[in-house]
C-alpha cells in the first residue's frame, strides 16, 4: 500500500513538474458544487473548465487536465455531484443533474474564475455527456435567458464552449439555433447513450456554430485509457449501450478542440 501510495505521489509531482503547473484552493459553493484548480507557474492564463459526466470526474478528467495544462493554460475541474450528493447515473436520469443545474454550477464558478489574479481574459468551457449538454445550454442564447440566476454581463465570461457527445436529449441540452458564443460540438454517430439521430438536430442556421460527426465513433470515444470499454443498459428504455473509445475519432476530435481553443481564447 505504501509502495503504490509513494508510486501516485511520484506521478503527481512529474505532472506538475513536467507542465510547469501549480495547484491552488479551488472554488466550493455549499450544496452545489466543488473545484481543483491547477494554473500555470509564475503566468497569467486562460482558464478552461471540464465539466464531467454523469459518471463523475474520474481518470478521463484528468488526462484532458494534464493535456490542457501542457497547452499553457489553467484548468479548473468541477465536481457537479459531491456537494448535491448525487451518485453516478450512467444510463438514468437525474434530475439535480440536468443542464440548467450544471448551468447554475458554472456560472458561480466562472464569475469568481474571473476575479483570479492568475486568469486572463476570456473563459473557455468544455463539458461531456451530462456535461455537454450543460455547455449547450450554456451558449444558447435563447433559453440561457430564460434563467433567473443568469444575468446578461455573464455572455462576457465566456470566449469559448466545447461539447463532447452531448446528451441532447436532456431538457435544455439541445443543439442551440443560436448562440452568443463560439461553440464547437463533438458528435458520435453510433453513440448508443444519447441517440444523436433521435436528440441532436442540427439548427439551420448558428454562425458561432461548429459541429464534427465522427462515424465510427461511440459514447466516450476520446477516452484514451487502454482497454476502456462500459457496457450498460438505459434503464427507461432497457436499450443496451456500449461506451468505449477510438483511436481516430479521439486523435481528430482533440486537435479540432486545442486549435479551437487557441484561435478563440488567445
């Protein structure tokens, strides 16, 4: 146990070593949500919030950290479950999950984000699954609106939304017809969980609108652990799904994202 313990410490320190990056106390609102945040050493950056699934933060959280970390910028990881106890849910709905709770989440986080002697400009988002749908509803101009706990100076926070296979679906998690900030979404086409065919309608037209469809790819396919691979059942429905990653899917989907991010966000 020790030895594995000393072996995860190790890793820790060469992430943070390896990517010039610093930890700092995150942002944490009673009842609703907590952070970890990780800056870049002795700079101002742009921050980037990854907003998990409905599985929770896990390794894949993670790795997209380090990734973005080693691009040159802040990244802020939200937990949207432990604060409101909620379980993992892959496959059900939860309803103090939906997207406008999620919404909800980001806003407090980004306006205090905003006050952070190490950010700079403009704030970027990337959500999936659960938390795709969040970032939908998040750039849709039309619904945003409709919130009470949205004011309007917040359109200014944000300078860039990126979905992943998100749970269209989901009340408020629709593809937005119109959007007061860049958005890019990444959709699987033989995603078995969110049925893209039946939930993620293209709008006719979102200048700020940007979608990639990747055929071959699954619920998940940017996960790049070995081995991944979640089978389970929609428990409404009793419709079987398979979540497990690809290799060309991921590859292009990540490089779409980091050249997205750059072009609006530095």
């Amino acid at each position: 146990m020790k030895k594995v313990l000393a072996i995860l410490i190790l890793g820790f320190l060469y992430s943070v070593i390896a990517y010039g990056s610093d930890t700092t106390s995150g942002f944490k609102v009673k009842k609703r949500f907590t952070s970890d945040v990780f800056i870049q050493k002795n700079t101002k950056a742009s921050t980037i919030i990854l907003s998990h699934g409905s599985g929770g933060i896990w390794k894949h959280s993670f790795m997209w950290k380090d990734r973005l970390v080693k691009q040159g910028y802040n990244v802020v990881l939200i937990n949207h479950h432990k604060e409101k106890g909620i379980k993992p849910h892959v496959g059900r709905r939860d309803y103090k999950d939906f997207p406008e709770e999620r919404v909800k989440d980001i806003l407090k986080l980004s306006r205090w984000i905003k006050k952070q002697k190490w950010n700079k400009g403009k704030i970027g988002i990337i959500g999936f699954s659960y938390g795709g749908a969040g970032t939908n509803l998040l750039a849709n101009d039309l619904e945003i609106e409709t919130m009470k706990e949205f004011k309007k100076k917040d359109k200014k926070l944000f300078g860039a939304i990126v979905s992943y296979y998100p749970g269209c679906g989901l009340a408020g998690g629709s593809i937005p017809h119109s959007s007061y900030v860049p958005i890019l979404i990444h959709i699987a086409e033989k995603d078995e969980l969110v049925a893209p065919y039946l939930n993620c309608v293209e709008p006719i037209n979102n200048s700020n609108l940007t979608i990639y469809k990747y055929p071959e790819a699954q619920h998940s396919f940017d996960v790049d652990i070995p081995g991944f691979k979640y089978e389970g059942t929609i428990l409404a429905t009793g419709r079987k799904f398979t979540n497990i990653g690809h290799k060309e899917s991921r590859e292009l989907s990540i490089n779409r994202t980091l050249n997205f991010l750059k072009e609006k966000l530095n």
